[in-house]
C-alpha cells in the first residue's frame, strides 16, 4: 500500500507540482 501510495505522490508531485510550482 505504501508504495501505491508514493507512486501515486510521484505523478502528483511531477504534474500538478510542475504546474503550481509555474503558477
């Protein structure tokens, strides 16, 4: 569960993350 759960942060974090981190 704990690597489904980072796997998941990781896509968030390269998607979202990329564009919060421009806006």
């Amino acid at each position: 569960m704990e690597e489904l759960y980072k796997c998941y942060l990781t896509v968030l974090t390269s998607s979202s993350g990329n564009q919060l981190k421009r806006s």
